[in-house]
C-alpha cells in the first residue's frame, strides 16, 4: 500500500499588496476531490500542516458561486470535509515528518500556501527529499505550487528549475478579481524562477506530468490530478 502525505497550509490570511489581510485557508475541492480519489485506491494518507496546526478550508472555497453555480458539488465537498473532519482536526506536524516514510507528497491549493507553505523551511525539506528521488512523486494543485519555492538545490539553486509544471495562471487569478493586489502572482513567480510553466483553457481541467512531478493548474484539476499520481505510484510500485 502507496503512502502519501498531503501538506495543507495553516494559513488564515494572505497578506495583501496594500498590507491588507485577505482571508484564506486550503481550497476545499483540492483537498476533498484528491483525498476521495487516493482514499478509494487504498492509499494510506496522512495530513501535515506548518505547526500541526488546525487547516480551515476558504470559506469562499464553499460558495455556490466560486463553484460556478454548482450547488450539488459543493455539497459533495461540505460532506467529504464532515466526513474528515477528524483527520483534518489532527494533522502531524510538517517539522516532525520524515520524508522517507512516503512513496509522494500532495500540497493542494487554496492561497493559504501563498502565505505560509513558500517560505516554510520543512517545506522545503520535504521537497528536497522526494523531488530527485525517482521512485518517489511530487504533486501540487493550483497554488500548492508556491510551496516549490521553498526547495533549493545544494549548490543554492532552485529544486525545481528546468521542469514542467502547470499552477493557477495570472490570468485566471485576473479572473478572480484578486491579481491586482496580490503581493506577487504565481505564475509569473515560477517562470522567472526557471519552471517551463504550461497552461490550458482558463479554469479547466489541465494536468502536466513530468517524471515524477504532477502538477494540476486549478481546483477542476484535482480528479486528474489524483489519477496521475495513482498512476505514477503504480509504474513505481513495479
């Protein structure tokens, strides 16, 4: 049986241009779509937050409108969060994981990890550690790609340099009424990193998988996703 870690940002706020405090947290379907999918496939899953401490879903994240009218989805992932609210309500602490107890990690979305995971040093240990080992899997949803900021190469370059990946684009957080007072966007932030970023159609589902990185670029990706890493612990497992 697959062991996968899911880090989930202990955010709150997302702290603005302007110095203003967005509220935020993890973006519900990135978290309950995955955890569905991985869970059914018999993976064995822990969830880890900076702190160990209590993750809270973006309230907007269960808003019939930030689910593009979709009223029987949104109830589909109010009841997965009641259905974990155990395990959501007692994650390990990140600094306390030992990479090596996983076959992948997953960071779902939400601008929680804009805040938080991107700079979070374990973060980037745990990165560090699964990224250049082959038989190991890396994914990320939306913005759970600004934790790749976290990982560095030995030599002080960036972990993730050079590889292709997909995140939530510029132009859909345009969309969202929220770029022009992001404090960075983070597609633009990849790129100039040196990520071959790559993107499909505004809010659909879009999944790059490069080795033994899977990347979904927004909350419709998460199904694919979660497929992807499946399939990619399956042809290691052999």
């Amino acid at each position: 049986m697959s062991s996968v870690l899911i880090v989930l940002s202990a955010a709150r706020v997302w702290t603005q241009l302007d110095g203003t405090q967005h509220p935020t947290g993890f973006w519900a379907e990135e978290f309950t779509v995955p955890h569905r999918v991985l869970s059914e496939a018999g993976v064995n899953i822990t969830i880890a937050t900076p702190g160990g401490k209590i993750p809270v879903a973006d309230a907007r994240s269960l808003t019939i409108e930030a689910n593009f009218g979709d009223a029987e989805k949104v109830a589909e992932i109010t009841s997965h969060l009641e259905k974990t609210k155990d395990l959501l309500a007692t994650p390990v602490r990140l600094e306390d994981v030992n990479p090596e107890d996983f076959d992948a990690v997953l960071i779902p979305g939400g601008h929680g990890p804009m805040q938080d995971l991107a700079v979070n040093p374990d973060m980037g240990r745990v990165l560090e550690r699964l990224l250049p080992d082959s038989t190991k899997v890396v994914a990320a949803l939306c913005h759970g790609q600004a934790s790749f900021l976290s990982a560095g190469n030995p030599d002080g370059s960036w972990l993730f340099k050079g590889r292709k990946l997909t995140a939530f684009t510029d132009e859909e957080e345009r969309q969202a009424g929220l770029a022009d007072n992001a404090p960075w966007l983070l597609e633009h932030r990849l790129r100039t990193a040196g990520a071959q970023h790559e993107a499909g159609p505004a809010w659909g589902s879009y999944v790059v998988v490069d080795d033994n990185l899977v990347t979904g670029q927004n909350p419709g990706s998460g199904e694919a996703a979660a497929d992807a890493v499946l399939k990619a612990l399956a042809a290691r497992a052999n």
